[in-house]
C-alpha cells in the first residue's frame, strides 16, 4: 500500500480527529481565500468596467476622472483632439445635480449627464457612457434617459414627461423647473448603488441650467484607433494643459492611491489566518502520532523506512489540506458575495464595480498557499517519527 492509501486508511480509522481537521482548514482556509479576491477584486472590475465602455482615453484637468477643476475651452479641445489621426471619436461630459419633481412625496435626487460627441468620420452617433435598456437614445435639448430606479420611484416609462430643477453652479442657485420628455431607460455603470442618474444631450442640460453652463467639461472622453500610449501622448502634446490617462492608467493611479488598503490588508489577514490553519493541522498531526507511537514503530520493526513513515506523515497532512481546501472554495465564494453585497452599499461606489472577483491568479495563490501549510504543518510531527527509537517505544507501549 503506498503513503496516500495508508495516510487515508490511518484517517478514516479516526473519522471525529479527521473531520474536525477537514472543516477547521475549510473554515480558516475560506478566509484567505476571499480576502485574495479582495486584494485584486476592485482592480479587476474596474479595468473590465472601463474596457467595457468603449472609450480607452480620458481627458480631464486634474490628476484623475471627477476630482479637480474643469476641463476649460472644452469645444475647442474636443476639435483639437478629434483632429488627431489616431483618434476616432471624441465625448465632451458635463455633470450637475438635479432634482426630479414628483406630484406625490419628496424630489428624487439625480446625477444629470450631458454629453455631445463626434466620431472623425463625421458620424454625430457617439456611444454615451451609458447602456439603453428600453426605449431609445435621448435627441436634442427635451428629451432624456433616466436608469431604472428614477423610473421606479416615479412611475416613469419611454414617452412619460418630468419636471426637472437643475443645479449647475451652486447648490444656492435656484433655477426654474423644466419639462423634459423620457425617451428611454438606460443602466449607468459608473453611477453609484444608491444614485439616480439622467442623461441627455449637452443641450438638454444647457437648457435645464437656464444657460449657465459655459464652454466647461468635467471629463473628455476619446476613442482611439488602437494604440491608446501613442495617442493619449499625443493629446498631451496638443493640449499641455490637460492630462490624457488611458485606461491602464486610470487603474494605474486609482491602486496606488484608493486600492492600496485593500493589498495591505489582504496580506495581513492572509498571513493571520494560514498561521491559524498551520497550528490547527500541526496540533491534529501531532497529536495523531503521539496516539499511534507504538503502532509506527512496530511498522517501522517490520520493515518500514524512516522515509516511509515520513512520508505517510506528510500524506496525512495533504488529505486533510486537500480536502478541507477544496470545501474552502465555495465557503469563500459565499462569503465574498455577501461582503460584496455590503460594500457596494456605500456612498458613491459605481453599481456594476465589484470588490470581490474571482480569477486564476488568486486561486493559483490559494493552492500554493494550501500546498504550503499542509508541508509547514507536518514538519514537525515528521521530526518525532523519524527520530522515534523503535526499541525503547515498543518497550514503552508493552509495559504501559
């Protein structure tokens, strides 16, 4: 019989000391494997969420999208952008808040996107930062989208009318209702899970802030031909002033700036919790071949290597590792979508952002992880018995 089947005959033999080990490397093991998700779930979402929205260059002049000044002479850097070869399609983006008036109950706070974009073949047909789902695109300066839970809360479908109270300069301003027609619903991936969001045309939104928008963007967003370095250089060289981020770039900053903690935490909790299935499987281990001293070293007097017994010790340690780590997987599965589902609670993170992703690279560090422990955790009982005096043990156990 080899060193597994031995190792599996020994655990099934103690089916309460083998169960105990499977399930406490099962529990500890699904801690670090959901905190590896962690470590690079944001990362991997938001370089999908970005892939995803077609536009692989973001312009804006502060260090990243949303925060810092306006983009200033908008128009005018969108035209000396679009003039570029390498670029296909331009997006000029302006947010303000508004207000969406109801008959019944309290105003529904929204987020009002205005876009106006070119492609360089001429085409007025620019993808918005946003996703039809019914009903069709907003055109010109009454008609707008609205996500699904504005529609919700208002009752709202493609062809309803709202009245909307814009606020584009200060949150003092007080600016007369407008009456906009809803042509669609739409899903916004970068609003967050508790924002409502509209979108429109850059003229629906000039209209609803009575004018007072000015030449400003908050955020430009360009298309380019396929090498996204080369041209988001090259916007920098036409327009100084203005920072091109591809989108490599954007994720770039975004982890050295806001994900850092997730990174740091993740080791340190790693790093606690396979210290914790270390000493769990190395008590189990030990105390296992302390119960069964007389039993190795009678198969060691039969004829049983000191490598032999070693390695039944070791085989030991990789079932219940094994074992206990394959019912980790779905433990922290589980246990990433209900944190998940708590964190994208808060403030201001985009709906279809994740903190937990899986991919292969986080279970190829589980495994090693796992593959580690079960190693770490036998060597010590593999020094008893490979250090275990046949003689005086038999005698041991006879007269004890």
């Amino acid at each position: 019989m080899n060193a597994i089947g031995f190792a599996w005959r020994s655990l099934v033999r103690q089916p309460a000391r083998a169960a105990l080990g499977v399930l406490g490397v099962a529990a500890v093991g699904a801690l670090p494997f959901h905190i590896l998700l962690l470590s690079q779930g944001l990362i991997v979402s938001m370089r999908g969420l970005l892939d995803r929205s077609g536009w692989d260059i973001r312009v804006v002049a502060g260090d990243l999208p949303g925060r810092g000044p306006r983009v200033q002479g908008a128009l005018d850097a969108a035209q000396r952008i679009a003039a570029l070869p390498s670029v296909r399609s331009t997006l000029i983006l302006r947010v303000a808040d508004a207000q969406i008036e109801r008959a019944t109950g309290a105003p529904i706070a929204a987020v009002f996107q205005g876009v106006s974009g070119q492609s360089t073949t001429g085409s007025t047909a620019v993808t918005p930062p946003w996703t039809i789902m019914r009903g069709r695109e907003a055109r010109g300066p009454s008609e707008v989208v609205v996500n699904s839970g504005i529609a919700s809360a208002a009752n709202l479908q493609p062809g309803s009318t709202i009245t909307l109270r814009a606020s584009c300069v200060s949150d003092r301003e007080s600016l007369p209702p407008i009456q906009l027609q809803v042509v669609g619903i739409a899903e916004f991936p970068f609003a967050g899970t508790d924002e409502d969001a509209v979108g429109s045309t850059l003229e629906a939104l000039e209209a609803a802030c009575g004018g007072n928008v000015g030449d400003e963007a908050d955020l430009l967003l360009v298309t380019s031909a396929g090498d996204a370095d080369g041209t988001a250089a090259a916007i920098r060289d036409a327009r100084p002033d203005l920072r091109a981020m591809t989108n490599e770039e954007v994720v770039g900053r975004l982890q050295q700036t806001g994900f850092s903690y997730f990174r740091q935490i993740s080791t340190v909790l790693t790093a606690v919790t396979v210290s914790f299935a270390v000493l769990l499987i190395t008590v189990l281990l030990t105390v296992s071949v302390n119960q069964r001293l007389g039993e190795i070293a009678a198969l060691r007097a039969l004829g049983f290597s000191r490598s032999r017994v070693v390695k039944d010790v070791l085989s030991e340690s990789g079932l219940i590792v094994g074992t206990g780590g394959v019912l980790s997987l779905p433990l922290g599965l589980l246990l990433s979508s209900g944190l998940d589902r708590i964190l994208k609670g808060m403030p201001g993170i985009p709906a279809d952002l994740h903190f937990f992703v899986f991919e292969g690279q986080a279970l190829a560090v589980h495994i090693a992880l796992l593959v580690a422990t079960a190693i770490v955790a036998a060597l010590y009982p593999m020094h008893v018995v490979s250090r275990l005096p046949i003689a005086a043990t038999l005698r041991d156990e006879v007269i004890g």
